[in-house]
C-alpha cells in the first residue's frame, strides 16, 4: 500500500483519539494531512471537538458545588443512614440468634457434630464481624483525610 493510498483513506476511526491526545505522532501526521484534503474527516473532527468543549462546559448536577456539600452533610440524611444501618445490623443479629436458638434447642434434628460446625461457622461471623469493626473504629480516629473535601 502507497503511502497516497493510505493518505487517501478515511480516518474516521482514529478522530476522537486525536482530539484526546492519544494517538502515536505517526496517526496525529496521518490524520492532520488526511483533513486537510478530506472536508468529510475534516467535519468530522470539527463536530468532535465543539461536542468536547460542549461537554466539558456541562455540569452534571443544577446544584452548585457548596449545595451539593451541603445535600450530602443534612443531619436527616446522616440520621437515616445510621438508623438504616442499625436496623439491618439488628435484624441480622436477631435471624442469626434465632437459628442459633433452634440448632441448640431442637435435640433430634441436629447431631452434636453438626452443631459444633454450626456454632463454629457463627463464632467465626461474629469475629470477623468485631475485628473489621474495630479496624474501622481505630481507623476513623487516625484517618488523616476524613476531612478532605472532593
């Protein structure tokens, strides 16, 4: 293949990766010498370019910033996070007494074997469960950028 020929083909393909900046310096030559004879190409990166510019000056949210910080620290929101999570925390630990309860209660279903393995696999939750919390705890007190705001 001549170099015309490759010259002459379309680079459609390789437009947005110009705009960005993330083509090689071989592509960036091919695609700037192919628009200055290609109107279609050339059109092509024009409409790319000012749907950049379009996008980069569009914001994602109609609160500003300082409104948003403000949504997200509401004492409502704080409360119903921690109240929601409480409630789940309650209920698990209330469904995992509850079997515990059964396993160790009900005589014939269960051998002694099977409700040391049981006993063994909730033991083994619930440590995990203390562990990861009181990395948490510790975590939080030490943690240099809780205050760092985004």
């Amino acid at each position: 293949m001549t170099e015309e020929r490759r010259i002459d083909e379309h680079v459609g393909e390789l437009l947005s990766g110009f705009v960005d900046g993330e083509l090689t310096q071989q592509e960036q030559q091919r695609v700037q010498l192919h628009c200055e004879n290609c109107k279609a190409c050339d059109s092509s990166l024009h409409e790319i370019r000012a749907l950049r510019e379009k996008i980069g000056r569009s914001q994602l949210s109609a609160l500003g910033q300082d409104e948003w910080r403000e949504t997200m620290s509401d004492t409502a929101v704080k409360k119903s996070y921690g109240i929601g999570w409480l409630l789940i925390l309650g209920g698990a630990v209330l469904a995992g007494a509850a079997g515990l309860y059964e396993v160790f209660t009900e005589p014939t279903t269960l051998t002694q074997v099977e409700k040391l393995i049981i006993g063994g696999l909730y033991g083994g939750m619930l440590l995990l469960f203390v562990s990861v919390l009181r990395q948490r705890l510790i975590e939080r007190k030490t943690d240099k950028y809780k205050d760092v705001e985004i």
